[in-house]
C-alpha cells in the first residue's frame, strides 16, 4: 500500500513521489493550505494539501481528523529555510499531496495521545491507544532490538534455542504455581512453568551442551513495580562448564545488551565480585547499590563491655550492633525523630542516633557510654562536626536487612544516590541453605539442584556454613538474573535431599523424571537466568516494569484491558468436573 515510511523519508528525497500511509497526528487548517503531521511506526512527517496541486485533495482534506488512517500520494520537497524543524528527523522536507484515501475513520479517544498525565488505568485499559504513542513505540522498537541483540550474541557463541513446555508438573520453586485443569485426565492438574528450570538440565543431559530460550514464566505471587504474573527471562544452560565459564558468557551477553539499549559501553570491565557474606555485611542486601558510599559498620566489638541495656542483651544473646554515618548533613532533632520512626516502620525495635558537633557527641544514651566507647566510636567511624550516626540492635541476620533498608531510605531521602551512574556487580558464594521458619527445617536458597562448593557427604555440621557454587548479577541496586551450576550426580543430590529432609518418595514424586536422568551419563552443566523485562526497565530507565510489557497486568494481577481473569461458562466447568466455590 505505500512505498515509503513517514520517519524514513530526508532531503535526499527531494522531487521523488511517494505513496505514504499511517495516522493522523495533527492537523492545522491555514486556510490557503492544509498542513497534517502523518504518522508511522517510524516517525512522523508533515505533509500539505495545497489547492494549487489538487483542489480535490484539497476540499476532502477538510475530513480528515486526529487518528484517522489514510494513504497519500505527494512530491517531497524541501520546506522554506524560515519553516524547518530540526528537532525531528524529516525536519527539512514536506510532502504535497496529489492524491488519498481515507482508510478508515476515528472516533473521539477517550484520552489525546499527547497528554501525559494520563492515569495509568486508563493507559491500561486502552493499551492499543497508549502504545500509539512515539515515546511509548519507541519502549518496545528497543524491546524488539534486545530480542535481536540477545539471539545474536548467544547464536554467535554456539548456543541452540529450544522451546519447553508450558503445560507441565507442578514442581517447588518458591512461588505459586499457576494451575490448569486436565479434562482429559478428571481430577488432574498442569502447572504453568515458574521457569524453565528441570526440562533446560534435561537438554544438557541430551547432549547439546549449550541451550537458550527467551522464556515465558508464570508465578502466582503478590506484584510490585518490577514483578508480573507473566514475564519474560533469558534462560541459559551450559555444559562441561564451570562458575567462571558461565559468568564470563553471560557477562557478555550483558555487556551486548547494555551498549544496544543505552548507547554506551559500560563504566566498569570486567564487572567486580563480591561475596555475599560481605555483601550483607558491608550493605545489608545481596543486592547492593553501589551509587553512594555508606557502608554499614559493626560495633559489637566496641560494646562488648558496656553497661548501655539495649547493646548489653543484643549482644549477649549473639546478636549485633550495627552502624552507618550520614556524612556533613547536620540534620535537626525533627529530622532524626522522623529517621525513628521510618525504622520503625521498616521493623526495627528502635533506632539510636548519636550526632558529632564541635562540643562532642550529642544523643540521649550518650550519658551511658564510656569514654573508651566514645573514643573508639569516634575513631573507627572517622566522625567529624555535622555527622550522624545511626543504630540499630538485634540478631545478626535482621539488624544487616533493617540496616540495609534504611540505608536506602536514606540514600534516597538526601539524595546520595548518584544518578549519573551505572553499577554493576556479581555477587558470588551464597549459602546452599536458609531456615525456613514458616516450614520448620531447612531449604534450598536457590534450587534443590544448586551444587555446593565442598562435599556433602556424611555433613553434620551448620548447615548455613555450606556455600553454593551459585551467581547474582546485580544492577544499581536491583538483582538482573541468577544461576548456579547444578548437581549432576545422583549421590550429591541425594546427600542434598538428605540435608532438606526430602525422603526417597517425596523426591520421587516430584523430582522422578530429572532424578532418573542423573542416572544416565549427566554432564557437569551449569546456567542462568535473566529478567528480560527488567532489565529493558532498568537500562531504559523506566520506573516500572508494567512499563515494558505490552500488555500487562495491574498489581492485583487483572488485565483491564480483556477483563481477565473472568468467570467461564458452567458447560465449561462441568466438562473440567470443577464446582466453582464463592468467595
């Protein structure tokens, strides 16, 4: 229908007749001439409807409205040198008309497409709408480019891509599964895949050695800003590979992703490492981000000895106290009674704030403190007039999660967070194991099939000692993927099942198919996977990640756009023998 695209077209063009199509953007009525900017997936151009070369396109342009989708047949010239518009690519030409058709016609829209403070319900609920619009087109043409760039850079380094299935076993990932009902099989149930995760091992098991998949996931949990029912992530596996092999590969991908979607190369190569214990220690998250320096501190060795309570019986019972400085801020006794309370908000049992000024240390539980306290305090912390010190005591594991969030809080409050800035970092050598109290007994942190980083065989010892052979990639302070390399032996995996009190025929039941496999010549393997759609978010800077997806859910989990999810007809109900219950 058109053999040019509006955004495409230069003064080169110049004297070529082209046959355009797409929406009307806008149109101004200056009585001798008709000027409508058209507009494509690609860009806009601005065409003009002059009686002096078609009076008859001329009259009939009078029609035309916002929205509405028409072809056009005109002659590219350049625009008077008084009239360019430099801001736009096809700034320096126009194209008069000779001819078109209006295609098809538009209603009212119950938003103008250049508003932008359009809520967010409503974007959702006409998303075919909101998606028209260049800047939103502009999400997903870099969204199609990072499809390509991903595709690319694996294919180049020998990687096959497969398809898994998405009607398969329900299997523990840490997440709800998303059922379906078997009609086939009364009674039976699929799980949509949480990941990939069990059939990607079975390819390395076939012998392929190295697998991807830009993956559809599904995860029945409370949403956020950066979290969908539905996503999107790269999946790799690899085999006869160690820790190394897989973080350099996919370091490259990363690094390919990073200069197609943001233009540059990234500030810092290779990208540094760091173990989760000091992770947690030094920032409270295995997460960290690295934007602004504010270190967490311990002092439970200063107070080993002190008469102050709350330290006293923190410590006693194992627990820490921990610290950070807010550096020259001088903040006010409203601002330090308002840092209270967030803590408390963010469940801590107190917050204690000790601030420097030129007489000294000024708090109320300073009265309690020795000199040597106040001394070794003063010099470990490097504390100088306008400082604040902030604390907080308890159990180790808790005290470094509160005093990472709070670290944020403030990061973000006195904006220390250093914008300009991209940080990158693998965090390595987390435990195999946490506590889960909800279950009473140990579990994987990762996945039941993460190798660990010694032998687990006849292990009687902490089971939170034990490292993972596994990798976080994290960025400005966001996780972008994780992997581990797996267990490829059937004793290991045993010895593994043993320490998380999953017998024979729990594991059988769950795990049978992979744990048959281990037993058939499986390779050493190891993978990953990222979160495409975050990060799209995080490279384009976008604030959400409802903001990358084309369709998206809200966070209640419903698509206002088709009404999902919905009831279904009873015949369909019975067929699936299901009785739907109400709330």
């Amino acid at each position: 229908m058109r053999d040019a695209y509006c955004g495409m077209i230069r003064k080169e063009d110049t004297g070529r007749t082209v046959t355009l199509a797409g929406w009307v953007f806008r149109r101004r009525d200056h009585g001798g001439l008709i000027f409508v900017d058209l507009r494509d997936v690609t860009g806009i151009v601005q065409v003009v409807f002059s009686p002096e070369i078609s009076r008859q396109a001329h009259e009939r342009a009078g029609d035309i409205r916002s929205e509405y989708v028409i072809k056009a047949v005109g002659k590219v010239e350049r625009r008077p040198s008084e009239t360019e518009n430099l801001n736009i690519p096809t700034g320096e030409i126009e194209v008069y008309i000779s001819d078109f058709e209006i295609l098809n016609t538009c209603k009212v829209l119950p938003f103008q497409l250049e508003d932008e403070e359009i809520g967010e319900a409503v974007r959702l609920k006409y998303r075919y709408l909101d998606m028209r619009r260049p800047e939103v087109q502009k999400v997903f043409i870099e969204r199609s480019k990072a499809y390509r760039v991903t595709r690319d850079y694996l294919l180049s380094k020998g990687f096959y891509e497969f398809e898994t299935p998405l009607l398969t076993k329900s299997t523990p990932e840490g997440a709800r599964d998303f059922v379906v009902p078997s009609r086939l099989n009364t009674g039976m149930f699929y799980a949509l895949p949480q990941s990939p995760q069990l059939f990607k091992q079975l390819l390395m098991m076939s012998g392929f050695e190295r697998y991807f998949q830009i993956a559809r996931c599904f995860r029945d949990e409370d949403l956020r800003a950066d979290r969908q029912p539905e996503f999107t992530q790269i999946d790799i596996e690899m085999s006869f590979v160690d820790r190394e092999d897989v973080m350099s590969v996919n370091e490259g991908l990363i690094i390919a992703l990073y200069e197609a979607l943001k233009g540059k190369k990234p500030p810092e190569v290779p990208f540094p490492r760091m173990s989760y214990a000091e992770a947690m220690e030094k920032y409270g998250s295995d997460k960290p981000d690295l934007r602004f320096d504010l270190p967490i501190v311990d002092l439970t060795a200063i107070f080993l000895k002190t008469e102050l309570g709350v330290f006293k019986k923190t410590i006693e019972t194992g627990g820490a106290v921990k610290s950070f400085v807010l550096k020259g801020k001088t903040l006010s006794r409203k601002d330090l009674d308002t840092a209270v309370d967030t803590a408390k908000d963010l469940g801590a049992g107190g917050l204690i704030w000790i601030r420097k000024d030129a007489e000294g240390l000024q708090s109320p539980i300073v009265k309690f403190l020795s000199d040597e306290e106040r001394s070794q305090m003063t010099s470990i912390l490097g504390l100088e007039p306008g400082d604040v010190v902030f604390i907080m005591a308890d159990k180790r594991p808790k005290v470094s999660d509160l005093m990472g969030r709070f670290r944020l809080h403030i990061g973000e409050k006195y904006d220390l967070i250093d914008r300009s800035l991209d940080k990158f970092l693998w965090v390595i050598d987390f435990p195999l194991l946490e506590y889960s109290e909800e279950e009473k007994r140990y579990v994987a942190r990762h996945h039941p099939f993460t190798s660990p980083k010694e032998k687990l065989a006849g292990f009687e010892g902490d089971h939170e000692s034990i490292l993972a052979n596994a990798y976080d990639l994290v960025f400005n302070g966001v996780e972008l993927g994780g992997g581990s390399i797996r267990i490829h032996r059937m004793e290991d995996q045993s010895e593994m099942f043993r320490l998380l009190n999953i017998g024979e025929e729990e594991a059988s039941d769950k795990f049978g198919f992979l744990l048959e496999a281990l037993e058939m010549g499986a390779p050493p393997h190891g993978g990953i996977a990222f979160g495409f759609d975050r990060i799209i978010m995080m490279f384009l800077g976008l604030p959400s990640i409802r903001d990358v997806i084309p369709f998206p859910k809200t966070q209640k989990g419903s698509c206002l756009l088709t009404g999902a999810p919905s009831k279904v007809a009873q015949r369909q109900l019975n067929e699936l023998k299901i009785k739907a219950i109400a709330d």
